[in-house]
C-alpha cells in the first residue's frame, strides 16, 4: 500500500483554521474597506478552498499527474473569468464615435 | 495474490494504478462541476459589476446568522467526512457507518436551515416572478439579484441531496463489507464530491451575504 494516510490531528487543525477563517471573513465583512472588502472575502474564501484541496481531498500526497488534472480545473475557469471580465470591464475606456451608439 | 482478487479489476496492473484512475476520473468530473458553478460565478460578478447598488441592497436582505451558521455547519460535515473516509483506509468498518451517518445528518441540518432562510425569502415577496416585490427604485435589478441567489443555492442544495444519496449507497456497501484497507476508493471519491461542494458553499457564503455588508 503506497497510498498516504493522513495523520487525524492533520483533519483536526485543517478543520480548526477553517473555522477561524470563518470567523474572521464574518468579522471583516462589518469593518467598512471599501472595495477592499471582496478582495478580503475573496481571499480568505481562497486560502479556505485551498485548504480543503490539500488536505481533506488529499491532493497535496498525490501523484504530479493529479495536481495537472486538479490545476487545469482552475486554470480553465481562469481563462473564462479573465477573457469575459477583459471584455466587460474595459468597454466603457474608449469612446464610441459618432454613429455607433 | 489471492486477497487482491475481488478488488483489483483486471484492467488494472495493480491496486495502486486503479487508484490512481479513480482520482483522476473523479477530478476530471470535478472540473466538469468546477465550470458548471463558474458560469454562475462568473454571471453572479458581472451582473454585481454592472447593478451594484441594487446588487448591495438586496444582499442585505439575506440572514448573515443562518448563513454563518451553516457555513460552520458544512465545514463539521467534510471533516467527519474526512474523517469517514480515514477510517476507511484503515478498515473500521463501524466507524465508517458512523462518521457517513454523522455527516448526513450534518447535512441534512444545512439544508434544513437553508429551506428556513428560502421560507423567510418566499414570506418577504423576494422569491423572482409576478409576486415579487421590493422597496425603493432598485426592485428590478434586485430580481435579478434573488433569480442568482435560488439558481446558485438551489444548485448548490441539489449537489448536497445527490451527495447523501450517494452516502447512503457507501453506507449499505460498507454494511456489505465491499471494501477494505486494500480497496475503499469509492468512499474516497464521495469524500472528493462532498469536500468540493463544501468548497462551492465557501465561495458562495461570502459572495452573496457578506461582500456589501460594511
């Protein structure tokens, strides 16, 4: 049996940073950032998901061919969130000539 | 090796491969998912970049207690599932059968909560259609806001049925003593299935109840 088996107390701290990373999105959410604000939910919603990835789905001991499997999941939805934001959000930087409207 | 027969199918060289294959077939089936909620990710941003007054009121409206509570709630219900599937690589067969019960109730509890939160939101006059109703100039583009709210959740909710389901498929093959320490995949990749819609919720919480809180 090469498969690796987790350690239980591994579960367990996973299982308590995730909790506290709870509380702290909850908590920053009611401190007025601006747009830093989703930045902040974001990330912390980032590093969570991350978390549960490593560990819980234990891709942090599995083969290199399983991280390219997991990784090209990510870098896919990354070409559509980068392509269709590049689009939308940039479409009011140049002024439309006359007769386009 | 006679104890691998019932296990190793004969495709296989050896166990270790026909793992390899279930992970890999598992996460090319998450990655199929993981492009299934990013269109209603990525359709949840651009209409909160485009409608972001009315995207920021009506994301108040939704009940932050109810929903930290069941984030919290999720998060207990991928470790014991975790956990299950611990137990099952060492063999302790009971102890599998508690931790998938544990983490059936866990989830039953989430989604209880969540039909209480849809109660609230049909009381309210917030569910999208003819009777839809909401104050101020903004009501319109905060239809829209609720038709992503119950589209998201409403998937979201459905992944977790079919996830217990498929807990309670695990919980009969357990009983059948179908796996072992040697062979348990199957548990493995209902623990990936639910971790992964623990991770859907982990975006979804902050994204429609906190981000416009402040």
């Amino acid at each position: 049996m090469s498969e690796h088996i987790v350690e239980k107390k591994i579960y367990y701290s996973v299982f308590g940073s995730l909790m506290a990373l709870l509380g702290a999105t909850i908590a920053i959410a009611y401190i007025h950032l601006g747009k830093l604000n989703v930045m902040a939910a974001l990330t912390i919603a980032f590093i969570k998901a991350v978390l549960i990835i490593l560990y819980f789905m234990h891709v942090r001991y599995s083969s290199r061919l399983l991280w390219i499997f997991v990784c090209a999941g990510f870098f896919w939805l990354g070409i559509m969130f980068a392509l269709s934001f590049s689009d939308f959000l940039t479409r009011g930087w140049l002024p439309l000539p006359a007769g386009w409207e | 090796m006679p104890e691998h027969s019932t296990a190793l199918a004969h495709q296989f060289d050896d166990i270790d491969q026909q793992h390899e294959s279930a992970s890999l077939g598992m996460w090319i089936f998450l990655a199929t998912e993981i492009m299934f909620f990013g269109g209603m990710f990525l359709g949840y941003s651009l209409y909160r970049s485009v409608y972001h007054p009315a995207w920021a009121e009506a994301s108040r409206h939704l009940d932050v207690v109810l929903g930290g509570i069941n984030t919290g709630v999720l998060l207990c219900s991928s470790l014991t599932m975790a956990l299950a599937v611990h137990a099952a690589q060492l063999g302790g067969r009971r102890t599998v059968v508690a931790l998938l019960i544990a983490t059936i109730l866990l989830g039953s509890v989430f989604l209880g909560i969540k039909s209480v939160e849809y109660y609230q939101k049909y009381e309210e006059h917030f569910i999208p259609g003819p009777h839809f109703h909401f104050e101020g100039p903004n009501g319109t583009h905060a239809q829209i806001f609720f038709s992503f709210y119950f589209v998201m959740t409403g998937m979201h909710a459905l992944h977790m049925i079919i996830g217990i389901g498929i807990m309670l498929v695990m919980i009969a093959l357990t009983l059948k003593r179908r796996f072992s320490p040697e062979y348990y995949f199957p548990v493995e990749m209902t623990g990936l299935y639910w971790h992964f819609v623990d991770i859907v919720w982990v975006f979804l919480f902050p994204l429609l109840y906190l981000v416009d809180r402040s």
